[in-house]
C-alpha cells in the first residue's frame, strides 16, 4: 500500500466514466480494455483509492494505491464488503446451466410475486425490483453493478433475488463475495466454447457455483442430463433433484403436450401448465423444486405456476388472424436449444403444414457451432432461411456461408439465404400459408441488432406481428 490507510471512500467503480470525487476504482485488466490505463484519468475526476495490479509511474501524494496480484478476482469481495454484504440478508437463488437460466429465473419471480413476496430479479431479460424495471446489459452484471443492485434490493426490502448465473461471470469472479442460499442447475451443451475453448472447462467452471455453496443452502439439479450430478459432486449444499425420466426428489410426467399447453404428473398431482414443450416441463421441475427446497407449500407452488406463461421472447407465439398462421419467436442460439424448440414444435404439428425457420448465428463468439445450427435446422424444418443475428465485427455473409457448410448436399434445396434479417422475416411471412408454422430463432426478447459496434432498434416479434397482418389475406 502506498499512502494513507485511513483514506475515506465514498464510491467504487471499475468504470473510469464513473469516477468520483474520494471514490475507490479498481483497475482490471479485461479482455478489451485494461483499467491501468484510465488512473490518471479517474483520479482528476476526484477518486482517492486505486486498486491496480501495477502502480503508476508517477505516485499521487493525495492518493492512497493498493497493489493486488488480481484486481477482477478481489473486486466482487471489496465491492460486497464495501455494500456490507447485501445478499447475507436475501434469499439469493443462482441458476446456472446452458439453456433455461432465463425462464427458471424470470418464473421463480413471478411465482414468489404471487406467493407474496417482495422480489428481485437479475436476468438476460431484465433486473427488476418489486414492478420497477432496470435494464440488464449482461446474463450477470459486472462485479460492482451485481453488488450495488443486491444492495439496492436489500434496501427495498427484498426478501428473494432469483439471478442468472453465466459460466462468463463465474469464471471472471463477478460472484464473488456473495452469497447464494441456493443454486439450480438446468442442462449443459456446446455453447460459449470461444470463450471456455474446451467442453470441460465450461463444465469446470458452471461447477464453481455449487462448489461454493455453504451446507446451509440448497443444491438443485437435472439428473436427466448426464452431467446433472457431476455439479454436485464436491458441494456442501442439501443436494436436491428434478427429473422426467427417472427418480428424484421432483419427478415429473408429461401427460399431455400441445398448444393448450403441458397437462403434467408432477409429485403425483396432476397439474395443466400454460407453457409448452418437454423443455419448458424441466424448466417447470426446476422451479418446482427451487420453490419447495425454500420451504413454500408444494400444492400452493403447482397452483400458481399452473397460470403462468414465462420469459419474454421463449417460446413467444401468436397467430395471424385470418390464416391462422403460427409465429414463434425464441431465443435459441445454440445448437442444442434450436433442436428443443424444433422438436417441441415437430410433436404439435399435425402433419399437413410446412415449418419455416429464420436463423442466423452470432458474430464474434462460438463459430463451431455454425456448421452444426445450419445442419438442425434443415433437419428438423420444411424451409429454411439463413439470415444475420447479431453480427458484430464480422460479416454476416461470411456467418451464413459457415452455416451453409454443415447442411448435407440432399438437404440444400431446403433453404435460401437473406442476409437482411427483416427481409428474411418478411420473406417466410408472404410465403407462408394457411395453418403453416414460423419459427424466428436466435434473438428473443432483444430488441436491438449489432452491427459494427451499433445496436440498431430491431424486434423480432414486432416484425414477425407486423409482417403477418400485412399477408393476412
């Protein structure tokens, strides 16, 4: 330590645009931008305490400088102790896994509304406290963020927070320094391998989550994915357990699956769910368990989620007026996620109508799987339109053509390939006929579209909307 150990702080940030007069900002090295560059710069703003990994040059008399061997794995520990740990007095739930993560989380908040309580939510969607919405920018806000809104909720008299945990935010620390009175783990495939490189590490690093839980919290799990136990492995937690296929503490049977939605075996209960698909029963069972393993009525748990409808943008549908044409507009974006909502829609079908999807891939992430989302999607539809997502830096021309390399040489008269993501949209829309079925897949509930730095206004399910009331005959 260099300077004075007594130095008042009224502020910490990580976010030189943040900077304020006596604050505490810590230095971290990212992936994009490294914060030692931005210390002169905080500290005309008026901060008093830096947190770096390497000192300065030139030594402020007025600044106190804290050297640490690793600024992003402590900053979740100062940042939780500066907000005197606000999740030791809130029931916290991480969920954790590769898909599900924002309907468990978005569920759960809305069951614990309608139980009564007053809660909080940390999701790709959204964060919200009680009705008040706070826009999410990451699946987990950065270290500092995570611990001021936990603050904030602590403030506002939550008593749940039901968060979304991504392998990014575990393996770069932002959890650290809070405390989980449970986690749930929903299912594990190829996604983020850009970032993790290799299957095992992303399974190590979803694993952290349970590894850190205290003996006093709770550790759920999907025994129907083969990876499902290995999260429980080295946990301290009650180990709990959902599943459609064999025992578990939460067993579930699909009775019926349609458009009215999931008639379900649930603990011996006959239940009828609003929602849809084999994939939206585990998501069920999830939360089911995460309810119960809270302490909560099991009957009264069934009861409520019984009417509710999910996360925006999962599985979001609606029909044209006139030819009774199916939208549906869902996030997936991984291989193992467009093949779920696929198949769900595949079991609906009667057998007469053709099944349009509209799919793109991300640009600037995981290009293993493109080959693998073109191949899915071909399979499993009549007609198929590859078109841009979110492309980023790179050339959504060039994504497609990826995408086109996993798609076998009987299957490529199946599709076409509009880059323009809203002329691809529209194209499936004039098309389509009476009782035919599109699925616009990848983008969900964002309401943007990235290219070259710039988030330009775009909304699959307005499009979709509009689209169809202009071919409705």
């Amino acid at each position: 330590m260099h300077g004075d150990s007594n130095r008042k702080v009224t502020d910490i940030c990580a976010d030189s645009r943040e900077a304020t007069l006596e604050g505490l900002f810590i230095a971290i090295q990212g992936l994009h931008t490294d914060g030692h560059q931005y210390i002169e710069q905080v500290i005309e703003k008026g901060i008093s305490t830096i947190v770096c990994e390497k000192l300065p040059a030139q030594l402020h008399a007025t600044v106190t400088y804290v050297q640490v061997k690793n600024a992003q794995t402590l900053a979740g520990e100062i940042a939780a102790a500066f907000y005197d740990y606000p999740s030791k007095q809130l029931k916290l739930i991480g969920i954790t896994g590769t898909n599900g993560k924002t309907t468990c989380a978005t569920l759960l908040f809305q069951l614990f509304t309608r139980l009564g309580y007053h809660c909080g939510l940390l999701s790709t969607v959204q964060n919200q406290i009680g009705n008040k919405l706070i826009p999410a920018t990451h699946t987990t806000p950065d270290a500092i963020h995570l611990q001021k809104l936990l603050a904030q909720m602590r403030t506002e008299q939550c008593s749940h927070v039901f968060m979304e945990v991504s392998s990014h935010a575990l393996h770069q620390h932002r959890t650290a320094g809070t405390y989980f009175t449970g986690a749930c783990f929903t299912n594990i495939t190829h996604d983020h391998l850009d970032y993790h490189q290799t299957f095992d590490e992303y399974i190590r690093v979803k694993k952290l989550l349970f590894d850190t839980l205290p003996a006093s919290a709770f550790a759920l799990t999907n025994v129907d994915d083969k990876r499902g136990m290995v999260m429980l492995q080295n946990t301290q937690a009650k180990k709990q357990t959902y599943s459609l296929k064999t025992l578990a503490n939460y067993k579930g049977k699909i009775l019926e699956n349609n458009l009215a939605g999931l008639f379900m075996l649930v603990n011996q209960l006959e239940v009828h769910f609003k929602m849809i698909g084999e994939f939206n029963a585990y998501n069920i069972l999830c939360v089911y368990g995460a309810a119960c393993a809270l302490g909560e009525n099991s009957t009264e748990v069934l009861q409520e989620l019984s009417v509710l409808t999910g996360a925006e943008g999962r599985f979001d549908y609606l029909f044209s007026k006139q030819e009774n044409i199916l939208g549906i507009v869902d996030y997936a974006h991984t291989p193992d996620a467009l093949l779920n909502v696929l198949a769900t829609i595949n079991k609906l079908r009667k057998g007469n109508e053709t099944l349009f999807t509209v799919v793109g891939c991300g640009g600037d992430r995981d290009k293993a799987k493109r080959p693998t989302m073109g191949l899915v999607a071909c399979e499993h539809s009549d007609r198929v339109i590859f078109t841009a997502d979110n492309p980023r830096t790179e050339n959504a021309q060039e994504i497609i053509q990826e995408m086109e390399q996993g798609v076998p040489v009987n299957q490529r008269k199946k599709y076409v390939c509009i880059a323009d993501r809203k002329e691809a949209i529209k194209t499936a829309c004039s098309i389509a006929e009476l009782g035919d079925i599109i699925l616009i897949a990848g983008k969900g509930h964002e309401k943007y579209q990235e290219i070259n730095g710039v988030r330009n206004p775009f909304d699959d399910k307005k499009i979709l909307h509009d689209m169809l009331e202009l071919f409705d005959k």
